[in-house]
C-alpha cells in the first residue's frame, strides 16, 4: 500500500505527534526528556523550525512547529533518528524507540491554530500528571505563560503577537485561552487530543 505524502510548503503549521514504539515509555527519566530537547533545539537551528508549542509525555510528544523551508520530513527523521541512538545509549539497549511514521496534522486557520496551542499543553492536567499546565516542566506553557525564563526553544513572538502588541497583556491572553478550554473538555476531545493524554 502506498503511503500518502506528507503536505507541506513554505511557513506551513504543523501540529505533530509521535508516539513511543508498540505505546511504550519514551522517557524514563528527566535525562531523557531533556535528551529529545536538545535534539529539537539542533533540528530548530538546522532546519529554521519555530516551535510554536511542545508537550512531552511519557509516551508521547506533541509539537506545533511552523517549517519555513518545507522540511518537515527532512527534519523529523534526524529528530527521531538522533534521539532514538542516544535514548538507546543511555539505557543500553537497541531497536525501534518510536512507533512508525510521526503523524502530522496541517493547521490552515486561526481558530485552529490556537486550539492546538491549547489543548497540547492540557495534556499532562488530563493525563493526571500535574495540577496545572504550569507544573509540567516538560511542556512550553510555563514559558509561554512568563512563569519560566524563555528557553529559546520556543518562538515566543511568533505565538503571543497573535494575542496582543504588549507583552504582559498577550501573556495574560494566552493563559485565559488555556483555562477557557480546561473549563470544556468537550472541546478537547473534538481536538483528538484527549484520547492521547494516556
């Protein structure tokens, strides 16, 4: 069966998922989150990337990345290629680390786009792993939300521009989105993005 090809074009956003293989651990240990971090900043400058949003799971990772030069692709097989040898060398082991393909979702709107930011963060308060988006270290909302110092991982601008000029008031925005949509986890599940929370 073939397999479709994968849509993407100069500054297309994508939202992307990627699961550990057969549904197991991905990461095991803080090492091992902060292990895919650095593989995603070397991919952010290789590539041009701007990471819009990010959430890492136990056993899964959400990004919302936006591709300047149309290669998703080109760089989602380093991503995985280089974080797979290292998370095997840590825990001296070898085989598959991630489960097949990474799938990808275009958002082609606003309403999406923003929908995406949001829900991606929620995960961790879904899966019963932190309290509050800001508590799960492992995720961008902390430092979206100004409660963390910028990593320079994510393109802050890129994201809260779309909420106001000034600084503090697109912060302020930006979290009131997220709580909006922890108040209707209805929205989540039209998302798809509840079904991965575990």
């Amino acid at each position: 069966m073939t397999r479709l090809r994968r849509i993407d074009y100069p500054n297309a956003i994508h939202h992307v998922t990627q699961r550990g293989n057969d549904r197991q651990l991905l990461f095991e240990t803080p090492d091992d989150y902060q292990v895919f971090l650095d593989t995603l900043a070397d991919c952010v400058a290789r590539y041009r990337w701007q990471v819009l949003s990010y959430c890492l799971m136990p056993t899964h990772v959400h990004l919302v990345v936006q591709t300047p030069d149309a290669n998703l692709s080109l760089g989602m097989r380093r991503l995985k290629g280089s974080c797979a040898r290292k998370l095997n060398a840590a825990h001296h082991r070898s085989g598959q680390v991630f489960q097949g393909r990474f799938e990808s979702r275009l958002i082609e709107d606003e309403e999406t786009l923003l929908g995406a930011l949001a829900s991606i963060v929620l995960n961790p308060v879904q899966a019963g792993l932190s309290a509050t988006p800001q508590d799960w270290i492992w995720g961008s909302h902390a430092e979206l939300a100004g409660a963390r110092r910028p990593s320079g991982l994510v393109a802050q601008a890129e994201v809260l521009d779309r909420f106001a000029t000034r600084p503090a008031t697109a912060r302020a925005r930006y979290v009131r989105m997220v709580a909006a949509l922890a108040n209707e986890p209805e929205a989540l599940d039209a998302e798809g993005d509840r079904a991965g929370t575990t």
